[in-house]
C-alpha cells in the first residue's frame, strides 16, 4: 500500500482513520443499499476522485443533486472516502516498509492496538507466514527504529520482520465494484 499522489476513492478500511472508528477495523457499510447507479458512481470518482457531482450525473442518469446525495450516503456508511493521495517523500516522510509481525493470543486485539498508532497506516490480519501486516510511513531509519520498538512492546507480538521498500512500480485504488 505504498503511496503515489493524487486523488482516490478508497474503501474506508483501507485508512488509518476508518480503523479507529470500529473495534474490527471496518465500518458498518451493510445498511447502506449498494444499487448498480451506486457502483457506477463509486467508479467514476474511482477513475477521478475530484470529478464533479454533474459530470458523474451525466455519466450515470442523475441530476447533480442526487449523485451529491448518493456519494454522501456511500462515504456516512463507511462504503468508500475520498481523500487525496499524497507523495510521502515530498512530505519529508522517506522510509516507508510493510512489517511483517508474528503473535501469540488474540490476533484482532494485537491488530487494534496496532491500528492507532499514527506512523502505521495499513494493517491487516493474514494468514501465512505472519499473523498481521502493517505499513509504515517514517521520515528516516530512526524514526523506523523507534516504531519498531513501539510495535515490538505490543503485548501478543512475539516477532517482527520489516520490508523496506525500494522503488514503487504500482499503486491503484481502481479495482472497481464488481
């Protein structure tokens, strides 16, 4: 989940954030009705983010009032958020790794804690090698150094392994609705 800039519709545990929000890391999105003109407005900012509500319109049948209302209802239910991708090297951030981590106990309590520290930006419980996965945006190998001890102290982690990446080669946020 390495970043490039830019504008992007991401389904709302894909963030830092939206994992706070839950105990699970995912919002209830099953009361919000997901119609076939939802999915084709979910791929429109998909292939925009900042596309406007009466271009959307046209694309999909709607007036612009009523794709507002509809990408309201889709971002207040946790289905997608819009938010703007950024380059973490021109923010100053250079170290960005994946942090493979093995546990003992119950792995969603290790995965929460994990969720609210700021520098970790991507966690996932997984099968596998590791137990749970996360992605970590630093400025350099000290500030790296010392969210690994923070991620080390987490009670239930038994073991880490960090991945440093070295060059992005792709990054989408467009897998559409299928």
């Amino acid at each position: 989940m390495a970043h490039t800039p830019g504008t992007a519709v991401i389904p709302v545990a894909a963030t830092a954030a939206a994992r706070r929000r839950t105990r699970a890391g995912r919002p209830n999105a099953s009361r919000v009705v997901i119609d076939d003109v939802s999915k084709l407005i979910i791929e429109q900012l998909q292939q925009d983010g900042r596309r406007s509500y009466a271009a959307i319109g046209k694309a999909v049948g709607l007036s612009e009032a009523a794709v507002r209302q509809r990408v309201q209802r889709l971002v207040d239910g946790g289905v997608m958020q819009i938010v703007a991708v950024t380059d973490p090297m021109t923010l100053g951030f250079h170290r960005q790794t994946m942090i493979g981590i093995k546990c003992e106990g119950d792995l969603e309590r290790v995965a929460d804690h994990l969720a609210h520290m700021d520098e970790i930006d991507y966690v996932v419980i997984t099968s596998g090698s590791f137990d749970v996965l996360v992605e970590v945006v630093c400025e350099d190998d000290d500030h790296l150094l010392e969210i690994l001890s923070q991620v080390r102290g987490v009670p239930g982690v038994t073991s880490t392994e960090t991945f440093v990446y070295l060059k992005l080669r792709k990054q989408t946020y467009s897998w559409g609705t299928r």
